[in-house]
C-alpha cells in the first residue's frame, strides 16, 4: 500500500509539523512502515524537528519542485526517526513566486513524487499555514488531507476555507483526493470551549474525526529543541503515545479504503 498523507491547516499553530514529524516516526518505528516525510514549508521546521540542520542541507524541496534535481538526489535519513525527509529551508520561498513561470505548476510535486513512491508505504508532507500554490501542490499529489484543528473560536470557519480548497482540486486537479481526517490537537479537556468545539466536530463530521485526540503537552512542545519527534524524545509521555495511537488508526483506516 502506498498513501500520500497532506498535513494541512491555512491556520497556523493548529500543530500540522508537530503532526508530520511525529506521524512520520511512529508509522516508521511502531507500525514498521516505510515512510518518507516532505518539509513544503519555507520555515523548515519539520526538517530541524526531525534532526536535520536546514541551513546545512545542500539540496531541499525548492530544487526538486524547480526540476534542477531529481527527489532522490535529495533525500537525507532522519536516521533516529526511522525515515527518509526530504528538507526544506528558506530557498523554499522563491519557489513561490517561479511555480508560477512553470507548465503544469500545480502538477510539480506529484510529478517528483511519482519517482520514488513505490520505495515507500507512507509519503506525509508538512504544509505551510497558507492556501498557497506549495499547498496547492501538496494537494494535487496526494492521496488524502489530514487537518489538524485546535480546538478553539474560529476552528470551524477556518476548516469551511480549506474543505473549500480541497473540492475544488479535487472537481479540477485530483479527482482521487480525499479527506482522511480531522485530527483534534492540543486539546485540553478542562477547557469548555475545546469541549464544545469537539462536540461540534463530531456532530458536522461523525466518520471524518479520528477518534484519536492529541492532548496539550510539554513534552511535544520541546521535542523539536533537542531535534527529535516526541517518540523518541520521551516516548512514555501522553503525547507520544497519542501520535502512536493515531499512526495506529491511520494504518487500519487507510487498509480499508481501496488502492
């Protein structure tokens, strides 16, 4: 089984690389998976929350989408992660503007992808917080969006933008995109708000929110200082094991859906 997982949420701080990174390492080192994760974000988080120095990193994401190398050459293991990552750093930005120049611009990451696909069971890219053409292609190459959502005021119009974009590409650019599911981060349970929130979820959405929940915890929060996902970091605490619990549910989810 191969699946191209989009982690996407225009709003920032929902916790989309906190989710890519930790997503990657559990579906490598719990669930056995062969798994590569794509940084798409000019801010190069993911890359250093997986270990990795971005300003070191010789090739990234912005030359594979520019055509200059092939994905291959630019794959670097995130050996403690158990996974292969393709980096990103701030050169990611110019490619904004020249995807534009190019044929087929929405079409640049599938296309990359398309070449090393079959060497992986779990390809997860780590969207910018924008509705922009890097996520647009994130979009178009994959095979399911996974959002994050905090539990917060504004949650639910936020997520009516994205489920907007998503139709779009997929009536235009990926008929095959789907929504893998809603994934409720940094939740607090004392907090009525997040409660209400999550209840509103669940009622607009029944089959599309994991019923995995990502709880507010320290030890997520200072995982990416030390370059290591959560699992690694401390994998007894309750956010590591909530991001295995949900690599868990995705395995046995996107088993059940047809190739």
């Amino acid at each position: 089984m191969n699946r191209i997982i989009a982690v996407t949420n225009q709003k920032g701080g929902v916790g989309k690389t906190t989710t890519s990174v930790n997503l990657a390492a559990s579906l490598a080192l719990s669930s056995g998976q062969r798994v590569l994760l794509v940084d798409l974000d000019p801010q190069g988080n993911a890359t250093m929350g997986s270990g990795i120095d971005k300003t070191q990193v010789p090739l990234s994401s912005y030359e594979v989408l520019t055509g200059s190398v092939r994905l291959s050459e630019a794959l670097v293991p995130a050996e403690k992660g158990g996974f292969d990552l393709l980096p990103a750093n701030a050169d990611l930005t110019a490619a904004e503007v020249e995807l534009l120049n190019f044929k087929m611009k929405e079409q640049r990451l599938r296309l990359a992808l398309a070449t090393v696909k079959g060497n992986y069971d779990y390809i997860v890219i780590d969207c910018p917080p924008s509705l922009s053409m890097l996520t647009i292609n994130a979009l178009v190459a994959a095979d399911a969006a996974l959002i994050p959502i905090q539990c917060e005021y504004y949650a639910l119009e936020g997520l009516s933008a994205l489920l907007k974009t998503i139709d779009s590409i997929r009536s235009h650019l990926n008929p095959g995109l789907r929504i893998g599911g809603l994934l409720r981060t940094m939740f607090d349970p004392r907090n009525n708000l997040a409660n209400q929130v999550s209840a509103q979820l669940l009622t607009h959405f029944p089959k599309q929110v994991y019923n995995t929940v990502i709880p507010r915890n320290v030890r997520l929060a200072e995982a990416p200082s030390h370059g290591l996902p959560a699992t690694l970091y401390d994998k007894t605490s309750r956010g590591a094991l909530a991001y295995t619990a949900l690599a868990s549910e995705i395995v046995r989810k996107e088993a059940a859906v047809p190739a």
